[in-house]
C-alpha cells in the first residue's frame, strides 16, 4: 500500500494508526524514512585502514598467487610498504634440500645480488630459500 512516498506494509500501517493519537503523521514518517537527529547523523569512525605501521613477520599473503607477505621499511622516513612473495602452491627447499633446484632457482632470480636491507619481493624469496 502506498501512502505518501512510503511504501509500508499492512502491519506499519495499523501500528501508525494507533501511534497517530500521541504523535502526528509528520513524526511518524520521519520515523520510517530513517530521519533522525543530529546524532544518528554523525559518520561513523572509518574502520582501520590495512596500512603498514610497523614491521611484522612473515603471513600467508591474501594476494591471488602469492604464498607471503609482510609489512617492510620502505626508504629512510620510517614509512612501511607490504611485500608479497612466493609462488603458491611450490614448495620451498630451506637450508637443506634438493641443490640442483635451489642452484637453479638462486641463478634464476641472482640472489647473490641480494643485500640484507632489500626487501623486495625477490629478494624476500631468496631469503626463503
């Protein structure tokens, strides 16, 4: 049913009905719009933004196709940047394991070239392996 630019079911309707001999129709439509006052006005507080405000340690990255990711000093201003690395689904050798592939995949990506402050993804890859 329609009254107004409301579109209310039967239900709203009767319960205006008797609402109307305390408040006026005026009242009772401003109710239903969603209308309220100067508090239900204000915005709410923006939820935390995924921004990187410190170095943390290595997680599952919510990229698609990547394995990790971390939050990294990015240039001299303390500000911090997130890297993700990894193939998923490939499993990584560590310290000890198959050397022809680690040979292969340190040539592959030149980890040799890989200092201990680069926090590139290829270089946070070569750390891994």
């Amino acid at each position: 049913m329609m009254i107004g630019w409301l579109n209310m079911s039967l239900a709203t309707i009767i319960y205006m009905k008797v609402r109307r001999d305390t408040m006026g129709w005026e009242d009772i439509l401003k109710r239903k719009s969603g209308r309220r006052g100067k508090k239900a006005r204000k915005k709410r507080k923006k939820a935390k933004s995924g921004r990187c405000t410190k170095r943390t340690g290595k997680t599952s990255s919510n990229r698609k196709g990547k394995k990790w990711m971390a939050c990294v000093p990015a240039g001299k201003k303390g500000k911090y940047k997130r890297v993700h690395w990894g193939q998923a689904g490939v499993k990584v050798t560590g310290k000890s394991g198959n050397t022809k592939r680690k040979k292969s995949f340190n040539a592959r990506h030149k980890c040799s070239t890989c200092t201990g402050s680069d926090y590139s993804p290829r270089c946070m890859a070569c750390k891994d392996w």
